[in-house]
C-alpha cells in the first residue's frame, strides 16, 4: 500500500497533481492485462489507466453514472471476468484496478488514511473472489484486444 502522485504537466492549467492511494494485491497466477476503472479517476490526466496494448478503452454503457470504463488485452477473459456485479463493485468503492501479471493494483482518489486503503484492498480482494475459477488456468499468450 502506498501513496501516488499522477502529474500532467502542460496544457490549459500547467501543472496538475492528482493524489491516490494504491494498494496492490499478489494472485495466484497470471492473469492477461485487464482494468476496470471509475472515469472521473483519471479524468484530468486525460489517460486512462489501462495496461500496455490493451487496446481501446471502452466506457460502459453510455449515460452509466458513474462513468466506467474497462480495457483488457483478451476479449473472451474480459467477457468472463467483466461482469455487471463486478463493474457494480468497482463502481461502489469509487475505485479503479489493473491486472498485471500475477498482480491486481487498485487505486482510488486522493491520499486516504490506512483504514481506508484496507478497505480499497477488501474491495479488491471481493472484486477477485468474483472470478470464476477457471480464470486461474487461463492461457495468456493467446490475447485477442477488447
């Protein structure tokens, strides 16, 4: 668990520095690159936090408050994993997270205090338990942009 500061530097209002707290969560095995995010996370960095060649960021659905976003390298594990009670979870905690590797990192705005990055790692830690279980068998190499 740690603190992070997101800079843009430039643009209309120069500097910005956005604060988050991050807690990162080790999982049983590699998953493919995935993010599921709440937009307004990131809205002023104007980038969306999403892995490497994830492909294009999709919002989910239009007109859903708050706005949601998801990215993931493989089109069949996004439909698996994504679903309507996970994006629900993330929304509810006012989070955002990435899978990389055999790690799923999770953010959420501003510098909270200790209680309240348990609580986003809890979040998280739901947020896994709802993937199915043949997810942990998963073949990585194969990935197909969403």
């Amino acid at each position: 668990m740690f603190h992070l500061a997101g800079v843009r530097k430039g643009g209309r209002y120069g500097t910005i520095v956005n604060m988050y707290s991050v807690a990162v969560l080790t999982l049983p095995g590699s998953l493919p690159d995935t993010s599921v995010s709440v937009g307004t996370l990131v809205y002023r960095l104007r980038m969306d936090p999403f892995p490497p060649r994830a492909g294009t960021p999709l919002h989910l659905p239009p007109g859903r408050r708050p706005r949601m976003v998801k990215c993931c390298v493989d089109r069949a594990f996004a439909e698996l994993v994504i679903t309507e009670r996970v994006v629900r979870m993330t929304a509810e905690a006012k989070m955002g997270w990435r899978l990389h590797g055999n790690h799923m990192i999770g953010w959420i705005k501003e510098r909270k205090p200790y209680e309240r990055v348990i609580g986003l790692a809890e979040a998280m830690a739901d947020v896994v338990a709802e993937f199915p279980a043949s997810v942990w068998t998963w073949e990585t190499g194969d990935c197909r942009h969403v």
